[in-house]
C-alpha cells in the first residue's frame, strides 16, 4: 500500500483547490463532489472537508479563485447560476465571460 505524503497545509489546501478547479473547468463547477476532488489531489475526502467544510465554502472558493486567476469558463458557469460571487466580480472578467458563453 502507497504512503500518502504529509504536506504542509497550505500546499495541500492549495493542491486541493486546483484539484476542485481543474473538474470544474471539465465537468462545471457545480457538479464537483469532495470525492471527486479528493481522489484527482490524492488525498481522502476527510482532509477536503478539513479545509472546505461545506461543499458550498468549496464552490465560493473555486469561484474565488477563478476570478482571481481570470478563469474566464469557471466565471463564465457562475453567471450562468447566479453565483453571487460571479456576478461581483470585476466589470471587465464578467464581459469577457459572457462574451465567451455566447461563443464569442
């Protein structure tokens, strides 16, 4: 049986933050499952909820971050449901993303 490898936790928050973000640029951010994001960061599905508690503290991180690092589909997904952190996100990013729904 493989050892998992014990990282410091702000590198395994991290890595599970760009394991939730990768499926929901693949699959939308509205479908990520901790298990999901647990097994592609290689860690269980107890340590995701250690640092994302609920599953919508996940989803406003994910969104968090697509904005900060100009994730036009992730953003993109928020407007389309609504997501308040999507629609405050600067005027420009969410022109760009809804440019980019209408396949523009």
């Amino acid at each position: 049986m493989k050892r998992r490898q014990r990282l410091h936790p702000t590198v395994r928050k991290e890595q599970i933050l760009d394991a939730a973000l990768t499926l929901s640029q693949a699959d939308g951010y509205q479908t990520i499952t901790r298990q999901s994001v647990a097994t592609l960061a290689g860690c269980s599905e107890g340590l995701v909820s250690l640092y994302f508690s609920t599953m919508p503290q996940l989803r406003r991180a994910v969104m968090s971050a697509a904005i900060a690092r100009a994730n036009l589909g992730i953003l993109a997904q928020g407007i389309a449901v609504k997501d308040a952190k999507a629609l405050r996100a600067p005027e420009e990013l969410r022109r760009q993303a809804v440019q980019l729904m209408m396949g523009g």
